[in-house]
C-alpha cells in the first residue's frame, strides 16, 4: 500500500473467481463497489479511472 501510494506500479492479485472478499463487505458500497474495499484500494481505483 506505501508504494503505491508513492506512484509506484503495483500489481494486486486476487483469487481467481471470487477476487477480493473485500469487495462485498457492506453497506455502504459506492456505485456497486463496497466502501471499505474502494479505501483500502483507492491508489487502483484512481489508476483504473485515469
């Protein structure tokens, strides 16, 4: 998490056909994405919109 959020390129793997658990804990979610995974992974969500 400290590398990317000093702009370094990090890959982040995910079990293959779930992904992250964390995409599911909720409420809150945000736009269909849960608001803790969208926080602890807001350097790839800024990447992915850019």
């Amino acid at each position: 998490m400290l590398l990317g959020d000093a702009a370094a390129d990090v890959t982040k793997v995910e079990r293959p056909g779930t992904g992250d658990d964390t995409r599911s804990w909720g409420p809150p979610f945000v736009a269909g994405e849960s608001a803790y995974y969208l926080s602890a992974n807001w350097t790839a969500a800024c990447r992915a919109r850019s």
